[in-house]
C-alpha cells in the first residue's frame, strides 16, 4: 500500500471511530461524558502533531503516517462537534 493510502485509512479510521464516540457520549449523562470527549480530542491533536513532528525528523514508516492520519480524523470531527454547542460550559 502506498503511503498516501495507508494515511487517508488513517483518517477515514480515525473519523468514523471519533464520530461513533462524539455521538455516543454526547447524549451520555454521566458525569465523565465531557472529560471523555475532551480526551478524544486531545489525543486526536497530540497523534496529529506528534506524527508530524515525526515525520519532519525523517521517520517514513507507514505507521506513522496511519497514526498522523487518525489524528486528523480525529481532530475533523472534534471541530464539527465544537461547532454543535454541546458544551456545558457555554451558557444557552
């Protein structure tokens, strides 16, 4: 597989897994749901950073690139889910 590939599974991986999560615990009532949420998305930008940084070092393995490529799938959905107002520290 091509590295260009092996990175857009990554995201397309990292999207569907982060969504599924979004969705479930955004309806969730317990107490956790947001500290969940907000571990999602900090793990989301440290794959998508790290992997970069990485990169940028000279790593070239196909891991790398499918682990940077989950973090910004990650990261693409944290953004759409911050556009939803699900915050409980925004007043309504």
């Amino acid at each position: 597989m091509r590295d260009n590939w092996v990175f857009m599974l990554g995201v397309l991986i990292g999207l569907a897994v982060s969504g599924t999560a979004y969705g479930v615990f955004s309806f969730a009532t317990s107490p956790y749901a947001d500290a969940f949420v907000s571990g999602v998305t900090l793990m989301g930008f440290g794959l998508a950073l790290g992997g970069y940084f990485l990169r940028w070092r000279g790593d070239k393995s196909k891991e790398l690139y499918f682990l940077m490529g989950a973090g910004i799938g990650i990261v693409i959905v944290a953004f759409l889910n911050a556009g939803a107002g699900v915050s409980p520290y925004i007043p309504s």
